[in-house]
C-alpha cells in the first residue's frame, strides 16, 4: 500500500471551503447550495458526481487502478453528513452563521470538508484495488436522511462491503480517535401521552376528573421504567421534555398532553421501555377515572458497528494517532445518529474524532458556543485515505 500525496498544500484551500460552509448553514434537505459547492469541489478533481439521492444528497466514486464502474471489484462507503441545526450562533468567529437562526452547531461542515480532503488524496493516487464511495448525507438532524438516501436505491446503485463514518467529538481532544465494537450511540424514539379527562371550573374540583395531576402522577411513575426495569450493567434513558395542559388559572381542562424521548442501547431495551410506557400511562390514568392514549413517534435504531470493521477502524486509528490517542473500546454514548439505518444493512462502524483545543475537551455539541476544529481537516482527511485504501488490502473473510 502507498500513500497520496500531502495534503498539506490543500489545507488551505479545504479550511476556507469548511468556514464558508459555516457561514452558510442550510438545515435538513435544505442544503442545496451546500450540495452545489460539494458537486464543483468534486467535478474540479474530474470526478463524477451523482445528485439527487435523499433530495440533496451527493454521492461520487473513485476507482482504483484497472477498476471501473462495470468492473468495481471491492467497495466501500464513507459518510459524511451536510446538514446544520436549527441554532443562534454565539462563537463571534469571523465566519460566523450569516443566517440568523441557523448554524452548524455540530461540526457537518468539518465532516463534508474532512472527506473532500480524502477525495483529493484517493483521486490523486489511485492506487488501491476497488472501489470508494463518497456520500455526502442530507439531514442526519432529524430528517433521516441516510434512510432517505437508501430508500432512494443508495446502496443499489453504490453496493457497499462496508460502510465508516466519523463524528467529532468535544469530549476528546483533538488529536485522539474512539471506537468500540457493538452500539456506540442509543437508538432514540419520541412520544405523547394524551390524558384524557373531564374540565370544569377550578373552585368545584370534584364536578371535574383533573388530567393534570394524572399527567403528573404519570410522569412519576414513568422514571421506575428505567430505575426499576433496566439492568443497571444496559442503559436506558427516559426524559419528558414538555407538559402542555390548561389556558388559565381557574379552568381545569379537559386534556393534558405529555412529550418524551426515549434512548437505548438494545432492541430488546427499546421494546421493554415501548410497552411500558403504554402500560404506566394507561393504568394510572385508569385508576383516575380518566383514559390516557400513547402515541409513538419511532425515530433512530442503535448505531451499532459491526466487529470486523470496528476492529479495523480501530487499527487505523492507532496507526494514525498512536496507541496512547486510540481508544479502541471507547464506551458508548445516549446521543444518536441516523447512520444506524446504514449499519442495520451494510457491515460497517462508526468512530470519534476529538474535537476539543489545547489538549482539552471542547464546546459541547448543539451548543450556540460551538466550532469544529480546523485541525482535524488534516487528520480527518489522512484518516480516511489510510482507511480506505488498508481495507482494499485486508483479506475477504
């Protein structure tokens, strides 16, 4: 196996398409413009480029030497996502959200940019045996658009052995990698609990069947789910984020709603929580003389890497980061990520890039606060020319 040559002489070039990026943020299947720049960056290495997939998805492929589209040999994918977040930016940078309200407040911006620097690197030196597929992914935020991407024939038209993708993370510092064999991040699902009961006017209590105090009850018992229900070694976690009942003071009203989220690390824990919070919700509101309708709101399945690939990602980390900065059982965390869909059809993992500065962690994610760091453009794009062309040279079982 050689190496592309430097990235070096692009640094530039790749760090003010990232803060340009930054300064332009589109949200889920908005990210046309975003799209149109990734499409000219890739065009200008004479690559073609496929639009389209998942509304404003960008895919291309670069083969290797004696490889061609009828003639792929082995494939793999690399993931990167564009969209960014319904956030007001409070970095002050120079390149600052130049759209009020919108901002990429978890670093899409430095992931699209990190895999264009992979993209010079493998159409430069071409000299691996297969094929890489570049996916530039359109509403991870939200939208699933690593679904939408797949249900509009992404892994049909681009089949895939396997499938990688990297997400910063500020709880390291840049410099450091993470993966772990089995889930890394929690499949995630909401919910509204409707409680049903019977309004009237505030001083007469007792003409009425309150929802709100049953909404309550409710949400206490709810916490024994995990507290009661989990295995303390799994993880699970329950919040309601809203409770929304009543106009003024002094009318009870006939109905109060409840919003949660749910995150798990196992099926089986997804499940256990599921009937759970029917069972809960409908019985206490029973037991009130009031009925309680549970509406589940699926959203995304556990980011769960296969062992193969996450043994190997983790072997590439080391060999780009050193054994000290690569944490090759990193534990998992209850945020979530819609690359799961990929994985739940494609061998594949998904690993931490740290994104803190000067050796500490950094500005959490979603944060108003929060930037990528400019230094993983470079390690990023490094780490995926190595990745893609070591797997070309790995055996096949």
């Amino acid at each position: 196996m050689t190496t592309a040559s430097d990235i070096t002489p692009y640094l530039g070039q790749l760090v003010s398409f990232r803060r340009d990026l930054h300064a332009n943020p589109e949200l889920k299947y908005e990210e046309h413009r975003t799209a149109d720049k990734v499409a000219a960056y890739l065009g200008a290495l004479g690559l073609t480029v496929h639009r389209g997939l998942g509304q404003t998805g960008v895919v291309t492929s670069i083969y290797g030497k004696g490889r061609s589209k009828e003639n792929p040999g082995r494939q793999v994918g690399i993931r990167a996502d564009m969209d960014a977040l319904p956030v007001v930016e409070a970095t002050g940078a120079p390149y600052a959200s130049c759209i009020p309200g919108k901002m990429h407040a978890c670093g899409h911006d430095g992931h699209t940019t990190m895999l264009l620097g992979a993209a010079t690197l493998l159409a430069q030196n071409p000299d691996f045996d297969g094929t890489v597929h570049l996916i530039f992914q359109p509403g991870e935020e939200g939208g699933a658009g690593a679904k939408a991407m797949m249900d509009d024939g992404l892994f049909t038209l681009f089949p895939c052995d396997a499938v990688f993708a990297l997400h910063n993370w500020p709880s390291l510092p840049q410099g450091q990698m993470a993966v772990r064999v089995g889930p890394i991040m929690a499949s995630t699902m909401r919910f509204e609990i409707r409680v049903k009961g019977k309004g009237g006017h505030a001083a007469m209590p007792h003409k009425t069947l309150d929802p709100i105090p049953v909404a309550c009850t409710i949400v206490g018992q709810l916490q024994t789910l995990v507290s009661r229900g989990v295995d303390p070694i799994d993880s699970a976690v329950l919040t309601i984020g809203k409770i929304d009942g009543g106009t003024v003071e002094n009318i009870i009203p006939d109905e109060c709603c409840i919003y949660g989220t749910v995150r798990t690390l196992s099926k089986e824990t997804q499940d256990y929580m599921t009937e759970g919070l029917k069972r809960i919700s409908q019985h206490v509101a029973e037991a009130h003389l009031c009925e309680a309708t549970y509406i589940h709101k699926p959203g995304y399945p556990n980011t769960t890497n296969s062992e193969r690939e996450a043994r190997f990602m983790g072997e590439v980390m080391q060999e780009m980061v050193g054994n000290a900065n690569a944490f090759p059982d990193i534990a998992p965390a209850m945020t979530a990520e819609d690359f799961g869909f990929m994985l739940e059809e494609i061998p594949g993992a998904y690993g931490w890039i740290g994104n803190g500065k000067g050796g500490q962690p950094g500005v959490g994610l979603h944060n108003p606060g929060y930037d990528f760091n400019d230094d993983n453009i470079e390690l990023g794009a490094r780490f995926w020319d190595r990745l893609a062309r070591r797997w070309f040279t790995q055996p096949r079982d």
